[in-house]
C-alpha cells in the first residue's frame, strides 16, 4: 500500500477510534479532567484531547500526527471508561504494532534517537532560539528608540521631568 494512502487510512481509524471515545465518554456523563482523574493522572487531559480528536498538530500549519498512545495508557483511559482494552488494540492495535512506533524505531530495536542525537538535537533548537531572541531584542531596541524619538514617555525610564512618578496622597486626617 502506498505510504500516503496508509496515512489516510491510520487517520480514518484514529478519527474513527476518536469519535468512539468522545461518545463513550460523554454517555458515562464524564468530563475530560474527570476522566483524568479516574486515570490516577496517568492519561493528560491534553493526550485525551488528542485521541479524541485523531491527532494534532505540532504547529499550526504542520503536518497532521496521529496519537499513537503506548500500552499502558490506553489501557487505563479503558479502564476509567469500562471499555475492554482488547476491543481497543483490536481496532488502533498495540504499540509496538503501530507504523509510527514503527517509523521511529532505528533498527537494532531501540525506540528511542542516542542521547549523542538527542543532545544534537536539542543543541539546534538552543541555537534557532537565541537567534529569534537576538533577532527579537534588536526589534525590541528600534522600537524605543522610534519612541524615544517620538517623545513617547516610557514607564520605568526617569526623564528627568518627574511628571511620570507617581504622585502621593495626602492624607485625610
């Protein structure tokens, strides 16, 4: 089966298995923090959200992710609603089952990146942030200077005129 086609396909089945667990929730009358809850917080309220809507977006405009909850989580957010969890794995399957466990999974059977490619990783995105903010304080310094400028007054600067301290009452006594 095409990649793009079984993409489709994974969505319809989390869209699906989404819509199953947003009814079964709202027939038992539960909230999603109750929910939660009833999971001894091992299900977020956010991860119930994602499985109810059939995944998510990691930034607007980003590709759409299925959930792909492990094991133990579904099995308690079944528990909580009294579902059985087999019907479950019979319908969104095992986590080790899963493409995207499996998509993720480097040969040799770890699931997760080295730590050496986690810190590189990690190390790129302190490197984009410190860009955006140096980016963002330059902006930041143009704009007071265009105030400055502009004879804008600029609260926690003193202009020497004391006109933006605060001035004190005088008591009624």
């Amino acid at each position: 089966m095409p990649k793009q086609q079984q993409a489709r396909d994974e969505q319809a089945i989390w869209r699906d298995f989404g819509d199953m667990l947003q009814r079964l929730r709202l027939d038992r009358g539960l909230t999603v923090p109750k929910v939660v809850e009833l999971t001894s917080n091992q299900v977020s309220r956010d991860q119930i959200h994602k499985l109810e809507h059939g995944g998510y977006r990691k930034e607007a405009g980003g590709p759409w992710e299925t959930p792909n909850p492990r094991d133990d989580k579904l099995a308690a957010l079944a528990k909580a609603l009294g579902a059985r969890i087999e019907d479950w794995y019979a319908i969104v399957g095992r986590y080790d089952q899963r493409s995207r466990t499996r998509q993720h999974k480097p040969t040799g059977g770890a699931a997760r990146r080295s730590d050496a490619e986690r810190i590189a990783a990690l190390e790129r995105e302190v490197e984009r942030i410190s860009q955006r903010n140096a980016q963002l304080e330059q902006q930041h310094r143009q704009t007071m200077e265009v105030l400055r400028a502009a004879g804008v007054p600029i609260p926690g600067e003193d202009s020497g005129t004391g006109s933006d301290r605060p001035r004190r009452r005088r008591s009624s006594t």
